[in-house]
C-alpha cells in the first residue's frame, strides 16, 4: 500500500521507566504508528500503562509497527517478562529471525518459533547470551511454557 494511503496515528506519552535506549524518564515522547498492509494499526487506551518498542529516532520520536512489541502493562506482559525486564535480562543485541539458515551462521540469533509455539515464548521465554554456550539460547519458565503450549495445541 502506498505510504500516501496509509493512516498515521500520533500517540504521546509520559515516559514512566525505560528498559533500553537513551530516553530520559519523566518526559513525553511521541510514538508514531503507521497502518499496515492488512488496515491494522496498533491502538492503545487513555490512562493505561504500556511497554512500548519500536524505532527510535534521535528527535525523541518512536515509529512502531504491528511487528513491534507493544503490550498493556497490566494485563500484556506476563510476570516473567516483567521480573526479567526489571532486572536487565534483554541486555544482549538479539536478533530473531524466521528462518533456520539465518540464525545458523549468527551466535546472536536465537531461531523465533512460529505460531502459537512463539506466542508462548513470547510471554514465558527470553532470548540471551549465555556466557557458558558463547552464543544466544532460550531460557524458559518450564511450567508455564510447558502449560501455554498444552493449552494452544
């Protein structure tokens, strides 16, 4: 779809902690939201906490896409995410990617698994360095990806 066509959506917020990158906390940043190929577009509620990624401009903007994580955080990010989000846990530059020729040659890169198997690793894993195996690995919260994964097959 031409750029020309898409709808931008403008949302401001109020920047409460920031996990990684160089935004100061207590001000307002802009993040920029662009219509997809499909007509979605990510949408969020006035007075609701949200952890929000995306491209980071020097001006203190942020474009996001649905292909970026945004989650309220009351009810979008799992307790593990939080603990591990608090404590620095996605300090290493990963890289996900969706084909196993990719990942294969980048000890960075942990493979993304699809469907409802990377919905569950999206709330109950994180992707690090581990300094034991030189290279990015998955590390899990067995129980409950264990009873997502019962759940969505």
């Amino acid at each position: 779809m031409p750029s020309s066509t898409r709808l931008t959506v403008t949302n401001i917020f109020r920047v409460d902690k920031v996990f990684k990158g160089n935004i100061v906390p207590d001000t307002e940043i802009k993040v920029r939201s662009v219509e997809d190929g499909s007509g979605c577009q990510l949408s969020f509620a006035v007075n609701r906490t949200y952890l929000v990624t995306g491209k980071f401009h020097i001006h203190g903007n942020i474009d996001i896409s649905s292909c970026d994580w945004t989650a309220c955080w009351e009810y979008g990010v799992s307790r593990f995410q939080k603990i591990n989000l608090k404590r620095k846990g996605y300090k290493c530059n990963v890289q996900i990617c969706n084909e196993a020729n990719e990942c294969a040659s980048n000890p960075k890169t942990c493979m993304w698994p699809s469907g409802h198997k990377g919905m569950c690793y999206s709330k109950h894993a994180k992707c690090y360095m581990s300094s034991r195996f030189g290279k990015a690995v998955w590390a899990t919260l067995h129980s409950r990806m264990n009873r997502c994964l019962r759940k969505n097959f």
